[in-house]
C-alpha cells in the first residue's frame, strides 16, 4: 500500500488533519503521521495513532523508533504534506532549518512535497511568510493555497487552511500524475442545461452533473489542465480548474466552441436538454394566461458540431438511453465522428442521472465494446481515463 506523510503543525486548523487521513484511507493510500512538539499541545497523538494504526511521529530522538527514522520513512513515502503548515514551520522548511523531526524529515524526503499552509491573514500575506513561500516555490515545493473566509481569530480574511477536499485531490495530483497528461487540455462538460419559458420556467433534466465533475477530478489527477463547462449544478469543482458556468444549451455551445481548438481530448458528460421553448418570454407568464400547448424546437447539437470540426481532438460522447442502448449509442458515435461512446442506461435504479453511480458500456469506432459494471462515479471517470490514456498512447505525437 503506498504511504504518505502527513505533517502536521500548532496551528488551530489541526483538527481538519483528521478528515484528511480519512480521506486518503478512502483512496487507498497508508498515512503516517508527524506531529510538532507544539502540535501536541493542541490535539493529543494518540488520535492520529488510531486513525492511522502508526505510533505518530514527534521527536527525532525516540527508542520506539527504528534507529534513524527520518531517513528509513523517507525512502517509503510516495508524499510528504505538511498540513496545516504554520508560518513557523514554513520559514524552517525555506531556510533548511532542520531542528525537529518534520523539518530534518523535509531535508531527506526526495518525494514530492505538498504544503497546505493555515494561519492569521497578517501573518500570511507578512513578506517575510510570502518571501519564504517563493523560495519554496522556486525549489519545487508545492502549495496548496488558503481560502478566505473567518479565522479562528475572529477576523476575516485569507488565511483558512484549504478544505481536505482540495488539500487530498492535489495531493493526489503529485502522486498519480502521468506524462501523457502533462502537456494536455482536458475540456469536460457536465450537469443539465435549463432551457426558460419565462424567468421562473424551464426545461431541464435531472443531471447532478456528478459524472462530468468526476471525470474532471480525475483527470485534474493525471496532470492534464482541465476546462471545465458546467451547467447549473451543487457540486464543488476539483482545485485549480477552469470553469465556465453556463445555464442553456446555446450558451453551452458557445463556450465548448471557445475552448475546443486548443483541447486535446473533449468528453461531452452534460445532459443537454433536447428541447426548448421556442418563445422565452421576459415576464413570468400568469397560469391562467398559459395557452394549452406550448410550442418547442430542438437545441444545438453540440456533439455533431464538434464531430464536424474534429481536427485533432480525441472526441468522447456520453448517451444516456432507456431502451435499444447498444443500437442508439452505435448510431451516434458513427453519425457523430467520435473516438469513443460512453452509453448508459438512465433507467436502471440508482445509477446514471443524480446517481453517484453508473454503469456504463464503452463503444470504440472500429466495433470494440467493453462493459463497466455498477460502480462509483469516481471508479468510472477513472476506468474511461485509463482508455483515453491507451488511446492518446495509439496516436502519434504532434
Ligand atoms: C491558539 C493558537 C493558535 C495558533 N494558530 C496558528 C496558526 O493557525 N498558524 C500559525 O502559523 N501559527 C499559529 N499559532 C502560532 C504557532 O503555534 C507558533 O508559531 C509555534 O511556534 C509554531 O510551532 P510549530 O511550527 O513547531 O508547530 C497559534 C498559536 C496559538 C497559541
């Protein structure tokens, strides 16, 4: 199982390190955990120590370690994080300062290190903290930056440790990344779109947008830039991407159409809406004013057009059917020139639409079909990423 090192220093934000081990359990990963002296003084480690299962790790001189841990550990972790990183520990970190263990850790580990720094906004943005973040930067450290909101202080301002969300996904970003991805644009689409009647009415579908958030996470985590179009949906993108939040299918349209020149692979996971109305009236309509039958014309279709102008994307569609699943999505990926075809079958309980599930079958041009059965989202996204990875490996490099 491949280990990482959690850092974890005084500063109040300590509590969120609990979370964060979790959510590397989750993926897999094993986490030891190093606390500083004064860390100790806000969370005993005998939590971190049953979280973990791992004896936490806080003197450099310890019988109950192995003789020089600092040196066995860091040949054993795939990442160090340092999480929450007070502005004490990252003035150490940049000036090779190595006094305790975390620090002396730092100076051994040849893995790549993550800092998620957490503290008071005058102390954050104080030169001398920015200074030694950019010396950190300049050596190949990677930060994960503070969000705004309350401190503990009671003020507000920059200065609140990253969610355990976003600390975890860039970590994971470090540790999965892959060459094929490094120079490539990732565009993704993903939720519904909301086609108006009036400003109250629309037509939509029930798209979570879950599946096309996924698949940017993942491929976020392969190291590709990733532009992100989205509809009206609840969900948090993965750090560090670009999203464009759209509403209508057009306005949709409009910003695939901007971006696709210069992706590389474009997966269509929104569930446009097919129709609209044809009127869209700029005051809300009184019920008893709606006429019996309203009329409705098609939207754009976004997949045909991107087919069309396909130059060197590798183009990969989503069909969401009920019924003649394997007939419908043969059909489109040939009518639309796609390099791959994701069908789902909507109807199935608890899977596709709003589902944190899905079930899918991957159809290639040259007849091949492979099937993926009910699983998480997050596994999907990541078994149609390992067959865009062997697909970009097949074409020649440009
Ligand atoms: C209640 C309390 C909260 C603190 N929170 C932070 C913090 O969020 N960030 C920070 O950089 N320092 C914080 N400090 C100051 C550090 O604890 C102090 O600089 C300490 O020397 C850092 O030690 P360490 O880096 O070895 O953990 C806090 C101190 C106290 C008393």
């Amino acid at each position: 199982m491949e280990k990482i090192a959690l850092g974890v220093c005084s500063s109040i934000s300590i509590y969120k390190a609990g979370e964060i081990i979790r959510l590397f359990q989750e993926e897999g990963y094993a986490v030891r955990v190093i606390m500083t002296e004064k860390a100790t003084q806000f969370i005993n480690p005998y939590l971190f120590d049953s979280l973990t299962g791992e004896k936490t790790i806080i003197s450099l001189f310890d019988e109950r370690q192995r003789p020089i841990e600092h040196i066995s550990l860091a040949g054993e972790i795939s990442l160090l994080l340092v999480a929450p990183a007070t502005a004490n520990m990252i003035g150490k970190l940049a000036s090779g300062v190595a006094d305790d263990f975390l620090s002396t850790f730092y100076l051994a580990v040849k893995c790549p290190v993550l800092i998620a720094p957490a503290m008071n906004e005058a102390m954050y943005l104080h030169p001398q903290t920015q200074e030694n973040i950019r010396r950190l930067k300049k050596l190949g450290v990677e930060f994960v930056e503070p969000e705004s909101g309350y401190l503990a202080c009671g003020q507000k301002g920059i200065g609140r440790l990253a969610s355990p969300e976003k600390i975890v996904q860039k970590s994971l970003r470090l540790i999965r990344r892959r060459e094929i991805f490094q120079d490539k644009i990732v565009l993704i689409t993903a939720g519904p779109t909301r086609e108006f009647l009036d400003p109250v009415r629309f037509l939509s579908n029930p798209s979570s947008g879950k599946m096309g958030y996924e698949l940017a996470r993942e491929a976020y985590e392969l190291g590709a830039e990733v532009i992100l179009v989205s509809g009206p949906v609840e969900l948090e993108p993965p750090p560090e991407v670009y999203i464009e939040k759209v509403v209508t299918a057009e306005e949709m349209r409009k910003a695939v159409l901007k971006h696709y020149e210069r992706a590389d692979v474009v997966i269509m996971a929104a569930a446009v809406a097919d129709f609209k109305f044809r009127e869209h009236l700029p005051a809300k309509i009184k019920k008893d004013s709606l006429s019996e039958s309203l009329a409705i014309e098609n939207t754009p279709d976004i997949l045909q057009e991107l087919g069309k102008l396909k130059s060197r994307q590798l183009l990969v569609g989503f069909a969401a059917e009920t019924t003649e699943i394997l007939e419908r999505a043969e059909k489109k990926l040939k009518q639309k020139n796609l390099d791959l075809m994701i069908a789902n079958d909507v109807s199935v309980p608890d899977s596709g639409f709003g589902s944190g599930y899905n079930e899918i079958l991957l159809l290639w041009p040259d007849g091949r079909s492979r099937k993926i059965p009910r699983a998480t989202k997050r596994k999907i996204s990541q078994e149609i990423f390992s067959e865009i990875e062997v697909l970009l490996h097949e074409r020649p490099r440009n």
